[in-house]
C-alpha cells in the first residue's frame, strides 16, 4: 500500500501556488485538483489502483513543484 497522502499533495499545490507566476499557478492548481479527485475516490479503489494513479500524479507533481 502506498504511503502518499492525496491531501497532503494538494496541500502542497495549494502552498507552492501562492508564489508562483500565474501560468504555473494555473498548472499547479490542475495538479491540486487530481490529488483532490484521487483522494476523493481512494475508498473505491484497490491498492494497486491507488499505487498506480499515485506514482502517476506523483511524476507530476515531482516536475511541477520542483521550481
């Protein structure tokens, strides 16, 4: 089972959107907003589906927040 915590991600989104331009807001707003559906839709998945829409994300997220 993965350890990631959809809503911490977002969370994380939300914070780096505060001083970022607005074409990068825009994108990080995007990713807050898959973190948010996945965690929103995490009871109906299994683990292995939860473990591949992470890593998914996650690459994402990796890209988008490392500016």
């Amino acid at each position: 089972m993965t350890t990631v915590d959809p809503w911490e991600k977002a969370a994380e989104c939300a914070n780096a959107m505060k001083n970022a331009n607005p074409q990068h807001r825009a994108n990080l707003k995007q990713l807050r907003n898959l973190w948010i559906a996945l965690a929103n839709q995490k009871s109906f998945m299994t683990n292995a589906e939860m473990a591949t829409r992470v890593e998914t994300i996650n690459r994402l997220h990796v890209v988008l927040t490392v500016h």
